[in-house]
C-alpha cells in the first residue's frame, strides 16, 4: 500500500504537531507500514496514541502503524485513517489524518493522465476546435506536503509523432501573478505544481497549454486546463464577535427567542470541512437551573427553554457558546468558542407599597402650592423604569379636587399639594385616600395588594384672613351735579373669621377727584365736593374710587372694595363754537367758513343746536350772514360785496336741545384777506403781522423780562466789583504810610520844617500822581521781606473833609486784614543807602556848638525807632 497524510494549517506555534513518512505495506502480516512522529514542542507529557480503526491497524508507542490483517482495496477506500494523540494529564488531544492508497494505484499515478490537443481540419483555412471537445477540471488537494514538483498531467498533440514539439502554459499561476505555481516539461508536456496550494486564497486557476514546433510556430490551437483546489479541513470557524449581547424579559415563557450568534469558516462550505454546529458549553449562575437556554445546532439562534427568569434574583447570564466545523464532529473537527452575555430585562411585576398606612400634615388656610405631606413608597423594579416610576392618585376625601399627589422625579415620592384654597371656617381636617401605581401597567396575573393604598391625615390652620367687600366692585348710578354732604350709598365688608372676634374700619385709598369721604366705622360714603361727569377723571361716565377694609386681628389683614359711579348727564355745559379760527376772502365768492357747536353734555343735552349772529355789535349782521346747514352745523359767510382785509371776531349765540336749554355767545375769529383764483390768501406776511396771537405775545414779553433781569444782574455785580476794589485799594504802600506821621525820604534832607505837607491826600487818596510813588529800592538786611503791596479800596473824591476819618477807618479795618502789615510796635521800613554814600557817615557831620550842650537823651522815650539818633547825640564821646 501506498499512504499519504495531511495536517490542518491552522495548528498554533505552541501547539504539538504530528507528523508521519510515506512508505508501503506488503503482505504479509504486521509488515512495518509507517512511521507517525509527534512532535510535543517542549511540553514533555506522556502522548497516548490512538487509531480510529483498529481492527486493521495497530498503532505502538512509539508510533509505528501496522497492518493487523490482510487488506483489501475496497476496505482502504472506505475512509481515512485518523490518528488521535492525548496528553495523559491534561486530556488535551489532537487528530491527524492518514490516506491509504493500494500499491498498485501508487503505479498508476505515475502512468499520468494525458490531455491531448483536439485535432483541427487542415484544409480549412479557418482554425475550429472541435465542439464537443470538453476537458475536465483537474482535481489538486490544497496543503499537499509534495514532494515537489508533482505531476498532475500530461499535454500532449498528435503532431508530435513527425516532428519535435515545445509545451508551455500561460495564465495566473504559470506566467502570470501569482508566478511559478505550475510549471510545464516542454518536451514531455508533465504539467506540475510546484508549491502547496490554499483554497482559501485561489479556490481554482485558469491555464491556457500551447503547443509551437521548434521555430515557435503554433501547431495547434490553445486549451484551456482548470485545475481546482480541493478543501481540507485546514481553518477553525471564527465568530464574527467575541462577545455577544442579548436581552430577555423577566418571567418569559419557555421557547422564548433571545439572540443568534454567527460564525464563519473559511473552508469550503459545501464541504463538511465548513459545515458548522453550535453548543452551550456553560452557563453562569446555574440559577434557577443549569439549562436555562438552549441554542440552534445549525443557524445559532438561543432561546429559553426553562421558566424561571426574574431580574431582582438574577439580572444577567453569560454562556460560552462553541462552534464546531466537519458538522460537529468532536473527534476531527475544529471549534472555537465566544461569550454570550443575556441580560435580564425587567418588566412591572411587582407593585409600588407604601411605608406607612397614614401620613399626616398640616397646612394654613387659603394657601396653595403648598406641599402637606410626602409619601414613600417601595418598588422592587428597576429604578428609574416605568415599571418603577410611581403615580398617585386620590380615590377618596377630596370631592372638590383642592389636592393633588405629583410624583418626585427624583425620589419617586408622592408630594400632596393644595391647589385650591381651603377655608377653616369650611373644613378644619380633610382625610384622603391615596393609591399609587406604575407608570407601565402590571404584568398579568399580578395584582395591586393592600400597600399600595394609604390614608392621607390633613389638618387645616386658621388665619386671620382679609375682609372682603360684597358686591366687588359695587355700582351705583347717580346724576352729575350732586352738591356736597350727599349721602351716596354704603360700602360695608365681610369678615371671613367667624370664630375670632373683630372689628372692621373703613379708609378711602383710592378717590382721584377727592369727591368722596366714607364713614371708617359704618362704611357711609357721603360727597365733599360736586360729581361732575364732563371731568377728565370720569371716563365713559363712570367714576372708579377704591376704598380700604382692615380688620383688629393680629397681625391686622385688609381687603380693598371699588366703588363704581355712574353719573347720568344734565343740560350743565353751554355749546362752543368750533373751529374758533377761520379765514375768508374778501369777496364772499368762491368761499364760506363752515361752523358747528362743541357741547361737553351727552345728547339729549346737546344737539341739534341753534346758530344765530349777536345784534351787538350793530357791523356784524350788517356785514355777515350765518346758515344752518344742519342741525349741528351751520355756514357763516360775507353778507356784502367786500370786505377789507383784517382781522374780525363774529359773536355768535349757540343755543342747545336739552331740558332747559342753554345759551352761549362764542367769538369766531375770522381773518379777512386778499385770495387768487383758486380762493387762497396772497398776503399771509400782512395778515400774520396784524393777527399776531396771544401765545406769540406772552411769549415775546417773557423774553424781554428775562432780558431784562440779565442786564439788571449784570449791573449789581458790577456795582460790588467796584466796591471790593476801593476796598482793596485803601491798603496804601508802607512808602505812603502816614501813621505816627514818619515819612521816607529819598534824599539827606532838613527835618520837619523843610516839608511842606499836602493834607489833601489824606482826602482825596486816589488824586496822588502815580509818579509820587517811589519804586522799591535797595533795603537794608533787617528789613522784612518784600511782599506783593495790598491793594487798598480807592475812594471818590469828597468836597468836605470831614470824610478823613471814614477814609482813616476803612484804611484801619483793610490794615488789620492784611497779613502782610507790621504791628504799630515793631520797626518801619526804611531804605537802604547801602555802603560809600557821597555824604559820609552822619557821625562825621559837624553839629552847631549849641548842639553839645543839648540833652538827647529824650529821644529815647521815644521807642525804638529813635534808639540809634539817641545812641548817636546823647552819648559819650566815644
């Protein structure tokens, strides 16, 4: 016999490999027939191995196959060998594959099978390819171990008996990419292959086989060869996702679809090599059972197969899900394995309960949106689900709907709330039942138990509530005109606390026209002044005022009522006439002025009225002429041929329709000027100048008043401009002052007796020539520091002198004010003659003989000032 094996290329690195030699088994019995090797990539285990027919081989330890009896050739074509190697700790197994071959199928193969070119007509000049010619496909299995090149066919033409022929082979894998896959004999025409083929990359190849003689001429037409790839089982099924998701309702019925896994096999599905089968390997928890699912062998789908599934005990399962190829086979086929993650949805099977049976609150009266109490509730459901979200519901207590029960979107509690007012003089406790439900309706055959009904306790707070008027507002209908101290009605309020003791008192908050005065302890409201309809504060003839009702309670509460008045009209206000200002041609022709009567009284009180001219003055009837065109208006036109241009008040009497009519003469101001053709006035600047308004005039004369209060205010600010400076001016130059009467000399001069003094200076101050004033000169060291010169208020020459001493006055009080005055006590100011004065030193000076024989010492009594004359003269000699 002749045997052959292969392995799956899928094998991993780590993964032990076995491997076997070719050889032939001959009779007779237990010849050796084959060698398997394994190959255990450093794991070192003992490696049983097994065969899958052991009745006709026997496999040793050490890998040997024997034949265990005489073979036939119907027996080896049955199936192929499968060896089994198992790791004798671990279990871990691995499969291997022998072909058998008779030995006389092996000498075949070298007889190969020919293909010959399809002989063509030779005398056509058209080369044909016989129709009926049909090569089959040539059959390669893919992961052949070779050896290589191995012959697969043989190319041969029937010219190559008289003549020397050349084969060759073109297409994708001869020629073409991929390249040197097949090769060809040229002089044989053997066609092999020269590497191991892989279905899954080229599943079948297209050559095309030539024949030229040795000149490269074609002698017969091209064929086409087909060589397919035949599958092995060389690649694991691989799911298109390692973990899969799924969800299933809680308390589903058994048969109950959840989710399909896939997985995809490289290897030719037509083949049991891609043929899959799916199993559950595990399930995690095994709760209730360890099958709660069940899974399609063929397309993957999962379902329920067991009852039992409730999320609050097990949320989620996770299975192992195994796909195995070679149709499920476990002893030569490959599988892989995911994850199935089931997770439990939850549905509305179990009821919201209340925590209490009775809640209590309380809450004041007439108050809303407030919250009296929060209910709390239990749900074993997912949080945050309808099957979980509470709403509640009043189902008795609360006939007039003055609660509600919102739900907490965050707690899920339930929140009472008043949303009507309720009054403690009504109803002093309310009792509610209250029953809570899910948002998702229960699922069937779960039933609401008693929990999830509760009794709400409210207790209503009395509070000094406002009083309040009856009728608000309040109308009452009177007629206009209604004098003083009129009694008009009595606006009295009601006090809603009937068990608390008060007293109510009235105030007026509201009266625009100060009509109205109300009584603060009975609510008697009587008149101060007269209703008169045609005031701006009466709109449509109604008068609103808004009066105050405030009660003793503590704190005090208070309540508004409105009164509402409406005043029937009387015949009080006589027509005007309208428009008060019109313009006419001096001519009567082309135009009239077309009147009517304003009446502030409200028909039958107005109109129609009645337009007639005043006989006063005698000029009007004689110069105009009205005519009613209406019974409101009336057309006031020139009765003669001309008129000069000007101005001209009409009187005219209007008398209107009411019960007891009344009269009014209204001046209608009418400018008589010059008009083109088309009936418009030619001089407007003239009758604008003549007819110079009231408001133009007022206005004119309060811009001369103002003008005038300018100018006036300009000269009183003048005048004391004026007098602040003769005030400045009196503060005189310490040169010019007089005190003590000491005068500065420029020069050496005689004493007293040589100056012959002007007393009116001391007059007439502002007369003295401005070149008498000395400019400032060099001063002595122990002079005071200059300092700007006060400026002393000048004075008006006076013809009497008696005003010296108002003059000395002011020059006394404008001194004191001056910073920059010396004292009466401390030294002048005296120039500086400074040093090599022409007129030597006064000690050089020669006196009269009379003068040693003087006494000088006197001169010391007279202050400081005189101190160095007396040092001088009425010293020693020395």
């Amino acid at each position: 016999f002749f045997m052959w094996f292969s392995l799956p290329a899928t094998l991993s690195s780590t993964a032990p490999v076995l491997s076997n030699t070719f050889g032939a088994i001959r009779k007779p019995l237990w010849t050796f027939c084959l060698s398997v090797r394994f190959l255990d990539c450093g794991r070192g285990g003992l490696v049983r191995f097994e065969c899958s027919n052991p009745s006709d081989f026997r496999i040793e330890a050490n890998g040997v196959v024997y034949a265990a009896r005489s073979l036939q050739r119907s027996t080896i074509s049955v199936s192929p060998l499968l060896i089994k190697a198992s790791d004798t700790v671990t279990q871990q197994q691995w499969v291997t594959q022998v072909r058998l071959t008779s030995s006389t199928d092996s000498m075949m193969v070298k007889d190969l099978k020919e293909i010959v070119f399809p002989s063509r007509n030779m005398d056509s000049q058209v080369k044909r390819m016989k129709r009926d010619w049909v090569i089959p496909p040539i059959n390669v299995p893919e992961n052949s171990r070779g050896p290589f090149p191995q012959e697969l066919v043989r190319i041969r033409s029937d010219h190559d008996k008289n003549r020397s022929l050349r084969y060759s082979v073109t297409g994708p894998g001869a020629d073409q990419p991929p390249t040197g896959i097949f090769i060809i004999d040229p002089i044989s025409g053997e066609l092999s292959v020269n590497k191991p083929l892989d279905r899954e990359h080229i599943s079948n190849f297209h050559l095309r086989a030539h024949a030229v003689d040795l000149n490269g001429n074609q002698v017969e037409n091209p064929i086409d060869i087909v060589i397919n790839v035949i599958d092995m089982n060389d690649n694991r099924p691989e799911f298109t996702n390692q973990i899969w998701n799924g969800t299933v309702p809680e308390g589903s019925k058994p048969g109950t679809f959840v989710m399909t896994v896939t997985s995809v096999d490289k290897d030719d599905p037509k083949t049991a090599n891609g043929m899959l089968r799916y199993k559950i390997l595990s399930q995690t928890p095994e709760s209730p059972t360890s099958n709660m699912f069940t899974i399609n062998n063929k397309t993957g789908g999962i379902i329920t197969v067991a009852a039992g599934l409730d999320r609050e005990k097990v949320p989620q399962y996770t299975l192992i899900i195994q796909a195995t190829d070679m149709e499920g086979n476990p002893m030569y086929g490959l599988s892989n394995t995911a994850t199935a993650v089931i997770r439990v949805t939850d549905i509305n099977d179990n009821p919201p309960e209340f925590t209490a049976e009775t809640f209590f609150g309380e809450v004041p009266e007439n108050r809303v949106n407030v919250i009296v109490a929060n209910l709390t509730v239990t749900d074993k459901d997912q949080p945050n689900t309808p099957a979980w979200n509470a709403v509640y519901k009043i189902t008795g207590g609360d006939p007039t709907g003055r609660f509600s029960v919102p739900t907490d979107p965050i707690t899920n509690e339930g929140l009472v709330t008043v949303v009507k007012p309720i009054d403690y003089e009504f109803s002093r406790t309310y009792v509610l039942t209250v029953e809570a439900r899910n948002e998702a309706t229960l699922a069937r055959g779960i039933h609401s138990p008693r929990q999830s009904t509760a009794t709400v306790s409210i207790t209503v707070i009395d509070v000094n509530e406002s009083p309040y008027f009856e009728p608000n507002p309040k109308l009452i209908k009177l007629e206009e005109g209604m004098m003083p101290e009129s009694t008009l009605t009595t606006f009295t309020a009601q006090d809603p606390d009937r068990f608390m003791q008060q007293s109510i008192r009235y105030t007026k908050l509201s009266d625009p026209a100060n009509w109205l005065s109300i009584d603060p302890n009975t609510g008697r409201i009587t008149t101060i002044a007269i209703l008169d309809r045609e005031s701006p504060f009466v709109k449509n003839s109604l008068y609103n005022a808004t009066f105050l009702a405030s009660d003793s309670g503590v704190p005090p509460a208070s309540g508004t009522g409105t009164l509402q008045i409406y005043l029937l009209d009387i015949n009080d206000n006589a027509p005007k006439v309208f428009p008060q200002e019109a313009e006419i041609c001096e001519k009567p022709e082309p135009n009239a002025i077309n009147i009517t009567a304003l009446d502030g009284d409200l028909n039958p009180n107005a109109g129609p009225f009645a337009f007639e001219l005043a006989h006063r003055p005698s000029d009007v009837r004689r110069n105009w002429t009205i005519t009613r065109i209406s019974g409101d208006y009336a057309q006031v036109s020139l009765k003669i041929g001309f008129l000069e241009s000007g101005i001209y008040e009409i009187p005219i009497i209007i008398t209107d329709s009411g019960n007891l009519p009344m009269s009014n003469t209204s001046y209608l101001r009418i400018k008589v000027c010059q008009c083109d053709i088309n009936g418009d006035c030619t001089d407007q600047q003239h009758i604008m100048a003549a007819g110079l308004g009231t408001g133009a005039i007022i206005s004119i004369l309060l811009c001369i008043i103002i003008l005038l209060i300018l100018v006036l205010m300009f000269v009183v600010w003048m005048k004391r401009r004026d007098k602040e400076r003769q005030a400045k001016q009196l503060l005189i130059d310490p040169e010019d002052d007089v005190r003590d009467n000491i005068l500065k000399y420029d020069e050496e001069g005689g004493g007293e007796e040589d100056q012959d003094y002007d007393l009116s200076q001391l007059q007439q101050p502002d007369t003295m020539e401005p070149d008498a004033i000395k400019p400032v000169g060099i001063r002595r060291l122990d002079e005071r520091p200059l300092h700007p010169e006060p400026q002393y208020p000048m004075r008006s020459a006076a013809p009497h002198p008696g005003d010296i001493g108002d003059f000395i006055n002011e020059g006394l009080k404008a001194a004191d004010n001056d910073p920059t005055a010396p004292p009466y006590d401390s030294l002048l100011v005296f120039d500086y003659e400074g040093s090599g004065s022409t007129a030597g030193s006064l000690s050089s000076l020669n006196s009269s003989s009379s003068g040693g024989d003087q006494d000088y010492d006197y001169l010391n009594d007279w202050g400081p000032r005189f101190r160095k004359l007396a040092d001088m003269y009425g010293g020693s000699d020395d």
